[in-house]
C-alpha cells in the first residue's frame, strides 16, 4: 500500500450503563479503539488485536462515539512496525492490566506514535484516578508505568518502574503533574492529564 495520509481516529464504548450519569462529573467506564486504515485496533488480555471499526458485541458494551485524533503520513507497513514495537514495549499478550495497562493506555501510546496526539483525558479518567489513589496492583515486577509515557513506544525500548504501591501517597511524578495541572488551571491554560474536562 502507498504512502498517504490516513485519518487516525479513537473509538469510544460505553462499558456500563452507569456511564449515562457518570459522565457527567467527568467519569465513566470506556472500552477504545485507534481506527486507521478501515482497520480499529484494540488491546486486551489476549494482546493487540484488529476487527472491523465500531463493531465491539458484548453485553453491556455501546458504541459512544468517535474523536478525530488527526493524519497519519505513512504506509500501513509503517503502522504494523509501530504496533509491533507497542507489543514489544508493554502490549503483549499478558500485559493488560485494566488500571495499569489497558486499551485505554493502548490507544493513547498508539494514537501519539501516528499522530503526536494523546487521546482525550475523559477516556481513562477512571484508571487514572485508580492509579492516583494507589489502586490496582502491576501484574509483574518492572511493568510499565504508562501514564508517564512520553509517546515513543515504536522507538525507544526504555520503561521506567511503576511507583511503589505500599503506600498510598503520591508518587513525586503525580505530585510534579498535579502542581502543573493546578498552574494551568490557575492561569486559565488547559493540559493534558487526568483532570481533563468532562465529555
């Protein structure tokens, strides 16, 4: 296939019919999907997978909408090497955690290899908040901390340790995020992270 530009964009599922209500203080449980190509891909226990776009079945799971993320300039050769560099970074069959490592934190590592776009913070809030109280446990010692990737999954193999989770303070890492989030906010600038606005 040639080289071109492709249209990236993030597929939404509700996951619970309480999101109807949650959604609106800014929380809700979210199943995503990166769609390129005619092709939405996804990150589960079984590892990255592919299927037609908005075409989840399960009980309980809806479609709730698509946010356009932007353009992808490249091949689909080129998206097959930066999953494949995504699975070798954190996304392998196995790795999925739904607090730490979930199709959330999939679709946003994804979305920022192609585009340099994170997905919107309404769409993990929920396992955001988790891992700021201390909440879920890594799966194996040395996983991958994703909230602090900063996007280069397809070209750097470095993965920097999870907080340790026998405390319930924060990390000097969310503290460093909190303090610019609440900079931002108090000078009226927006920012990416956890407290992002409501959907």
């Amino acid at each position: 296939m040639s080289s071109g530009v492709r249209p990236v964009q993030l597929n939404v599922y509700d996951l619970h019919e309480s999101n109807s209500w949650l959604q609106h203080i800014g929380l809700g449980a979210y199943h995503s999907g990166l769609e390129i190509g005619g092709v939405e891909y996804t990150f589960s226990e079984a590892g990255v997978a592919q299927h037609p776009p908005r075409q989840i079945a399960g009980d309980g799971v809806s479609f709730k909408t698509t946010e356009v993320l932007g353009d992808f300039i490249g091949t689909m050769p080129d998206v097959r090497r930066i999953l494949n560099g995504l699975k070798a970074e954190g996304f392998a069959e196995g790795e999925y955690d739904v607090i730490r490592n979930n199709c959330n934190h999939f679709c946003d590592e994804l979305a920022f290899a192609l585009t340099g776009k994170r997905i919107p913070p309404w769409v993990n809030r929920a396992a955001t908040i988790a891992t700021w109280a201390g909440l879920g446990e890594s799966k194996k010692e040395g996983a991958n901390d994703k909230k602090g990737g900063a996007g280069t999954a397809a070209s750097s193999a470095t993965a920097s340790a999870p907080p340790s989770r026998d405390r319930k303070e924060l990390t000097q890492k969310q503290r460093d995020l909190l303090s610019k989030m609440r900079t931002n906010k108090s000078s009226g600038g927006g920012g990416r992270g956890g407290a992002g606005g409501a959907k």
